[in-house]
C-alpha cells in the first residue's frame, strides 16, 4: 500500500497542536484577553492582538508542539503585537517606550521569533497570579458594560470572555456573520468613545453592574435551552456556554448570593437537557420526560449553589426564587408528586420580587396543578384581557392547554392555532399542532 501524501500526513501530525489551541483557548482566552486588556489599558487593542496570538498558536503549535507554558506563550506573542500596534500609531511615543522598555532592554518575545519557546520571560509581567481573577472580572464588567446594548453585551462576551469566533456567535444566535462583527465592533467604539476603564469597579457599585452580567448570561442560556428560531428546539452548546461562564464567575465573585443562584438555576434547567428531546429532536414536556435520563450530578451541584446562595442570609432574589422552583421539580419523582403548592407560592414570591406577565403566566400553569384548571384559566383570562403578552405564543398555547382540560375542544384548537401561528421555533409548532389533534370532547 502506497504511503498517504505529505500533506496528509502533515495534516494529522498537526491535528494535537490544532486541538491543544482550541482547547487553550477556551479555557484561557478570558485570562489572556484580561491581561492583555490590563497591560495596554485598551480592551478593543487586547481582543484583536490576542486574537493575532491565536493565529500565530495555529500555525506554531501543530508545527513546532504546544509549548511548556501555552498561556504564557499567546500573552507573549500578544504583547509583542501590541507594541508593534502602539509603534504604529506613534513612533517614539512616551506610551511605547515604557510598554517597549523591557524588550528593548534584550527580552524577547516568546513566539514572537520562535514557535517552540516555553512562552515565559516578559509573559510573566502580564500573567500574575494575583491579578488574574482581577483581570477577568473586570473584562466581564467591560463587556457588559451599561452603555451596550444587550445585543452588544451577548456577542461581545461571548467574544472576549468565552472567546468564541464571530462564526460561532452567529451560528448560535442565527443571525449573519457581518451582523455580529458589526455589533462588536460598534460595542467596541462606544467603550471607547464612553472612556470606559478596565479596571473592577469599587465593591459598592459591583451590584449594580453584576446585576447586568447576570441577565446577559441568563439571556445567553435562555437562547440555548429553549431556542426561538431555527429548526432546533434545544441548543445545548449555547446553554452550556452560559453554564461555563456562571462557574467562572461564581469564582470571581465568591460573595455575591445572586451569582450562586443563577448558577443553580442553569445547573438544575440543564439537568433535564437529555430528557428534553426524543431521538429526532422533537420536543419532549416535563410531563412526558423520562426522569431516568436527568443529570443527577448536575441536580446535586445546583442544589449545592442554591444553599450557598442562601447561605449569605440576605434573602432569595428573582434568581434564588426561579432556582428554588427548579428544584422542586429536580426532587420530585414525577410530574403528580412534585409540591405544586410550593411552585405556586414561589411564583407568587418571584411576581413580588421581579413583576413580570410571563412570571403571571407560569403561576397560572402551577396553579392549574395545584388547585385546577379553572383557577388557572383566570389568571390567563386576565391576562388576555390587559392585552400584556400579546403576541407570544406561550400564552394561547397555555390557555388552550387549560380549556383542553376543561373539555372545551373548540375552543382548544383555536387557540392552539393561534399558538401555532406565533410560535418562531417549527419544532415547538409541530407539538402545537400534534397536541391539537389529540384534543378530544
């Protein structure tokens, strides 16, 4: 048998270093970036050089082998990048010379002249251990910065802090590629243009901005669980994203109760992920789930952060309360003998704490269980009549849910077509419509 081309041959002998920089760089692009972004004071100028690291590790790595210290390495090459970025913009340049000093003085760059360097030396100026965490929680802080919009705050932390390409934010969220680049860089020149600083704001007004971080990453997980467009009903990929970064950022912010909370809600919705969809990616409802398949570990850890959430003692926020509803549900031996008492009570806290129609409509559903479809039908009534979710097809779909039950047929399949009409995503209208159908007097 005749050898494989050189190239082929090549090609597979590249393929660890290839798989050691993507492995890399989801794991440390938010530290690289953040270091990065601290040493140039220019978050826009340390995205686009760690990303011109990145290239450089492409065709380094699978050549030459992964080097001792690969974060160290992709800082380096960065930093060198960013001098020679600054040596553009202005020769001799009071900036450049104290960025260049340490070079000059006969450091070199790891990578920057040679792919098998262990990637130490002047690296070791960005990577400080004690800065790290630092480093990327102010990256978070700047991304979710509050003057972006949230579409800019999604897609720019997914770009700098989960280091997703353009390709991929807008594969996930289905929109084109020059849609994402143009949102990023727009995001980019309003940091810049609003003077925003990298640093981690004071402790009093951390709050406040977490408060932003944690609706873009629940944003982010609510797209994946629950998709609104495209062909799939569950995108596990985009929701396990979220899940990565709430991890990280209960690291970085250890003391705040909400960041724990969120995280149990993310681990106890993603639990029930393998049970969500049947063999062709059809949905699957809580009722009909085989509860054999949920993710026991994932259950145990978002109980584990929901009581360190509430181990702070400052009371459950809209986070802590969705988490606790969760729970029930994660606990419960099926759909009959979950404490639908409890879930209506929790979703009366939740409406108090956070008001919202979609908080009304979700009660309604609890309430049904607990007390029957009568009660239920009420509070949807109500809502119909203040006119508060118009438009969103979760609301006839529950109301013909409940006028199902109530042997109301006709009135059933109207709304389920209305449901039907509204839904965006064509798996969930396939089991609209499949639900219709099995409607009987």
């Amino acid at each position: 048998m005749s050898a494989p081309p050189r190239a082929a041959r090549a090609g597979r002998a590249g393929e660890p270093g290839r798989r050691a920089v993507e492995a890399v760089w989801r794991i440390e692009s938010a530290r690289v970036v953040g270091a990065l972004a601290r040493y140039t004071g220019d978050v826009a100028l340390a995205e686009d050089v760690a990303q011109e690291a990145l290239a450089e590790a492409l065709v380094a790595w699978p050549r030459d082998g992964v080097p001792a210290s690969p974060a160290g390495w992709l800082l380096a090459v960065g930093r060198r990048r960013a001098i020679d970025a600054f040596r553009r913009r202005a020769a001799l340049d009071e900036r450049y010379a104290a960025l260049a000093r340490g070079l000059d003085d006969g450091g070199t760059a790891a990578g920057a002249t040679s792919g098998t360097s262990s990637g130490t030396g002047d690296a070791d100026i960005l990577w400080d251990p004690d800065r790290v965490d630092d480093d990327v929680l102010a990256l978070v802080l700047v991304a979710c910065h509050p003057v972006l919009s949230r579409e800019a705050q999604v897609a720019l932390t997914l770009r700098v802090v989960a280091g997703l390409s353009s390709d991929e934010i807008a594969r996930a969220f289905l929109v084109p590629t020059a849609t994402v680049q143009a949102r990023i860089t727009r995001a980019k020149k309003t940091l810049a243009a609003a003077g925003v600083p990298f640093a981690v704001p004071p402790r009093e007004e951390r709050p406040e901005r977490l408060g932003g971080v944690l609706a873009v990453l629940y944003v982010i997980f609510t797209e994946g669980s629950t998709a609104t467009s495209g062909d799939e009903w569950l995108r596990p990929d985009l929701a396990h994203e979220a899940l990565r970064l709430a991890r990280v950022l209960v690291g970085l912010v250890p003391d705040e109760p909400e960041a724990h909370a969120l995280l149990a809600l993310l681990e106890l919705t993603a639990a029930r992920f393998p049970a969500r969809t049947g063999p062709d990616g059809e949905p699957v409802l809580l009722a009909d789930q085989d509860r054999r398949r949920w993710d026991r570990s994932a259950v145990r850890r978002g109980r584990a952060a929901l009581a360190r959430a509430d181990a702070h003692g400052r009371g459950r926020g809209a986070y802590g309360l969705q988490a606790a509803i969760a729970e029930c549900h994660a606990v419960a031996p099926s759909v009959a003998e979950t404490d639908w008492e409890r879930v209506v009570l929790l979703y009366e806290a939740l409406g108090r704490v956070a008001p919202s129609p979609v908080v009304d409509l979700n009660r309604a559903v609890a309430v049904a269980m607990a007390q029957g479809p009568q009660e239920a039908l009420d509070i949807v009534d109500e809502l119909v009549a203040a006119d508060r979710l118009s438009g969103f097809h979760l609301l006839p779909s529950v109301r013909a849910e409940l006028l199902g039950r109530l042997g109301r047929v006709d009135e059933a399949r109207a709304e389920y077509d209305l449901a039907v009409r509204l839904c965006p995503n064509p798996r969930e209208r396939d089991l609209l419509r499949r639900k219709s159908a099995a409607l009987r007097p």
